[in-house]
C-alpha cells in the first residue's frame, strides 16, 4: 500500500474530496480530506467515513493513518 493507493481509495468512496497523503514508509501515513459530505458531522464521524473507503485495509496494510478532515 502506498500513498497514491491511500488517496485513489479515499477519493472513490468520496466522490468530490480534496484528498492529501504523505508517508513514504508503506504502513505509516497522514491525510487531510475536505469533503462537502462531513458537513455538520463531527469529527469522529468524519474519521469513520474515511476508515470505511480503506475498509480492511486499515489495520492490515495501512499500521496508522493520522487524519485531518473538515467540510469546505
């Protein structure tokens, strides 16, 4: 898993994001995604919607996903 494959799965299961990934070490990894879908979600919210397009992934291929995550 890399972070071009992180940004392309956040991205398909949001359609419309502004999605950012850094992590150059295959298991650690930061994203800011800016999604008109996380208005009047709160955060915790927000960081499920983004775990839910990596699905099993998270935990498996991807050890930590810092986010960042807010409406536009």
């Amino acid at each position: 898993m890399n972070k071009d494959q992180i940004k392309q799965l956040i991205e398909a299961g949001l359609p419309g994001a502004q999605v950012t990934v850094l992590g150059d070490d295959g298991q650690h990894f930061e994203a800011t995604v800016i999604s008109s879908e996380f208005a009047g979600k709160p955060p915790l919210a927000q960081h499920r919607m983004v775990y839910a397009t990596l699905g099993e992934r998270m935990g498996r291929d991807i050890h930590a996903l810092k986010l960042t995550t807010r409406a536009p």
